[in-house]
C-alpha cells in the first residue's frame, strides 16, 4: 500500500467549514449502484485509500493527546475516585477508561489498534508528540496489530447488515473502521461507584421476580450500607444498570463516528456510517474467542419456555465473543472469566488497576497532567472494603445465575462502523446540484483519476 505523504494538508479548512459540509457521501470510485432512479456505474477502478490517509482517520477516532485533567473533588465522597485512566484521547470517555477499541479493515490487511491501557506507560508521551507533530502514520505503524491478511467482514445479507448498505459495504478499496464496545470495565467501575456508601444503591433482578441480586446481606434494613428502601429512590435492576452502562459506552462510540467524519471532509474522502448491530457477525469473522449458549438461556427465558423452546426445536445455540487473541497475546481482555478465575478477582483487578502498587493513583510512573502529582495522587482516596464485598457479592451473583458477565448483551458489542474511500465526483455531477462536494473533494477525484490512468488495467 502506498504510504501517501507524512503530513496531509489538514489546516486548509476551518473547524465550521468541515460541520457545515459534513455529508454521509457514499460512492467511491469503482462503485457500482445497481438499480433505481441513482443507478451508476464508475468508469474508474477502485483505489485504496494511502497509509498516511487511513493514519489521520485512525488518529481521529481515539489518538492519544495527553493526559486527562481529572479536575474533581477527591476529597471523601467526593466521587473523584471513580477515575480509572489519566490518558486523554481525541474522544471523551467516561471515567477516563478508554472503552472504545478500533478495528480497521481493507483489501491489504485487517488491525487493531491498540488502546492506551493496553500500551506500557513509557510509551504514552511518545505518541503525545509525535501527535503534537502530526507524525500521525508513525503513530499508526506503532499501535497496529495484524488480525489478518486481507479484508474480514460478516455476511451482507440481512440481518448481518442492512439492504441500504448492501450495494456499498466494503467495497474494493474501501476502508472500513470498526469501533468495539467493551463494557465490563465500566461495568465493574460503575458498581464501585453506585455501591459504595454515598451513593449506597440497591439493585434488583428483574429475571428472578424482583429478589436481590445477591446484595440482601448488604441491604440497610438488615444493617447494611445499601438503600434498599423502593420510597428512596435507589432501588435500580440488573437491566436497568446494564442499560446504563451499554449507553455510556454507546455514546463514546457515537464520538468515534462524529470523529471520523470530519476527518474524512477533512481529507476529501467520502464517507459513512454503517450498520454493525449484530451480537456475533463480526467477532465471528473476525475470529474473536467465542463462548455459547441456547437461546432460552441467552435471553433469560424461564422453565417453561426453556422447556416448550427445546421440544419445539428452536432453542439454537448463539454464539458470543469474550475476548480477542492472536499468536498466544491476548489482545482485548474484559473483566471476566474466562480470563479472571471468578469475578470477585476480576472485581479486585479492576480496583488495583486504580489503587493497587501500580495502580494510577498509586504509582508515578503513569503520568498525569497535574503540576505536582506526588502531592495529590496519594490523598485520592480507596475503595472501603465493604464496597469491594458488594461489587463481589452482585458479580458473582450473576455469573454464578446467568453464566456470563454482562447478563443481557455481551462483553463486547458492534453497533456502528464507519466505511471511507475516495469519491467518485462524475456520480454526483450526474445526479446532485452543484456544491454538495467541497473544493477538498474534487481536489481528492482530480488525483485519482491521474493515477488511476497511470494504474494498469484491472
């Protein structure tokens, strides 16, 4: 793949220019529309985007920019402990944990890219300045890790995807950016949160008529520190929390996508969003470490539908995805078996990632962008053990209940993706008023098509 030049003309538009013009713009060169009013066939071949191009986007989406400023009350109860990563990113994320990862996948290739807490300290002011420098390919080739040799995506058929996508997703020379959600860190750190004893919520199982999920020795009303009084306003379900969480994590995702799309006007690219939303498809394809169940088990059917599900023959088994390997390193990791013996130690990992030896509020060596980080990291305070002990007690509960970690979705989840090429400007000449592309477009269309001529026939 070609490289493309080290540093990309990014300053030539002003942040207003690129939201006013932003556009899901969706055919490249090569593409062909197959019917209907817009039905077009390009007479170019399809080109790849460059190695330098695919850094921008990839640095867009989540490159390090420095240290969070975490600038909360860390006094006693003043929630600034709910805090598990100091690094910052070009997207927010909740609680500094960096839930999004990011696949991308084309014709050369498929990669991860690999996210600050999967990266060793030392490394992280590093990629600040290189960022700092635009140096963003250098970055790129430093945080990709290779899935596989050349473009991995699920089924196009519905509903692995959507019939509006068909035409178009991955499509020679395409590019495909592939967020994955990973919830059990914020799980787990949010239960740190919500269980402790300021905020002292009580949470019930919907599944199992409303009975406590696994917290009845640390209720209030039998001498506990959780409210478990319904007249409070503390009582919470599993689904409810689960909910929670899946959205947080969502709309971190959401920012990767808004990201990308500006840096793709940006660039002069076309591109969009695209439907992911399936629990398997692509952790499947992308070989993801799958575990399964029947489906009554899945969605937390009781006996008798269990029972009338199984005589009927259709309780088939769903697969899920628990974590990602290549090569013998374990590259995504939740905070759940099978990768922690139980999830109390998942529960205890997650809170020595924070306040452990080497945890970020316990160790030096993570940096932060305080002016005298010795003087504030060891006046954060812990996490008392008896919010430890319910976190543990309600983790349990529902592994030991339901057999997985989340109970209603997976570790891991797909919603959107985002698809980038180069545009083909004669279909929207043929079809669109003028002005619906930039100067940076046509510009962009100008270059392919001259070595698109010098390309030698497909």
């Amino acid at each position: 793949m070609n490289p493309g030049p080290s540093r990309l003309p990014l300053e030539q538009k002003s942040f207003l220019d690129l939201l006013r013009s932003r556009r899901s713009r969706r055919f490249s060169l090569g593409m062909r529309m197959p019917g209907g009013p817009l039905a077009y066939q390009s007479r170019y071949q399809s080109a790849p985007l460059s190695e330098s191009e695919i850094a921008a986007l990839v640095f867009a989406a989540g490159g390090v920019t420095g240290h969070a400023l975490a600038d909360l009350c860390f006094a006693p109860g003043g929630g600034g402990n709910i805090m598990a990563g100091l690094v910052g990113r070009t997207i927010a994320s909740g609680d500094g944990l960096q839930t999004v990862a990011l696949v991308l996948t084309n014709d050369e290739g498929t990669w991860l890219i690999r996210r600050p807490r999967e990266l060793p300290p030392a490394m992280i002011p590093e990629l600040v300045e290189l960022g700092r420098q635009g140096n963003f390919l250098e970055i790129y080739h430093r945080l990709r890790v290779r899935l596989a040799p050349g473009r991995v995506a699920p089924p196009s058929t519905p509903l692995f995807n959507i019939n509006a996508n068909a035409w178009s997703a991955n499509a020679p020379g395409t590019t495909y950016f592939l967020p994955v959600n990973d919830l059990t860190f914020m799980y787990v750190n949010g239960l740190l949160e919500i269980l402790n004893e300021q905020t002292n919520a009580f949470i019930l199982d919907e599944r199992n008529l409303f009975q406590p999920a696994g917290l009845a020795g640390f209720a209030r009303s039998r001498g506990g520190h959780l409210c478990d009084d319904p007249h409070q306003g503390r009582v919470v379900t599993i689904r409810q929390v689960e909910q929670f969480v899946s959205e947080f994590v969502t709309a971190e995702q959401g920012m990767v996508m808004q990201n990308l799309g500006l840096m793709a006007e940006a660039l002069g690219l076309g591109g969009y969003p695209n439907f992911a939303n399936h629990e398997f498809a692509w952790f499947q394809a992308l070989g993801f470490r799958l575990q399964q169940m029947p489906a009554s088990a899945y969605v937390g059917a009781g006996w008798l539908p269990k029972l009338a599900m199984r005589l009927l023959k259709r309780d088939p088994v769903i697969p899920y995805p628990v974590g990602l390997e290549r090569d013998g390193e374990v590259l995504l990791q939740p905070f759940c078996p099978p990768y922690f013996k139980s999830m109390t130690a998942a529960v205890h990992a997650v809170v020595a990632a924070k306040f452990g030896p080497g945890g970020i509020f316990r160790s030096a060596g993570h940096g932060s962008a305080w002016d005298r980080p010795a003087e504030v990291t060891p006046q954060v305070p812990g996490v008392s053990a008896a919010t430890v002990a319910a976190v543990c007690a309600y983790c349990e509960y529902v592994w030991q209940r339901y057999g997985r970690f989340p109970v209603h979705m997976p570790p891991y989840r797909t919603v959107l993706g985002f698809q980038a090429g180069h545009l083909d400007a004669e279909f929207y000449d043929r079809f669109y008023q003028p002005g619906v592309l930039t100067e940076a477009h046509r510009q962009d269309f100008q270059e392919q098509v001259r070595a698109n001529a010098a390309r030698p026939p497909a």
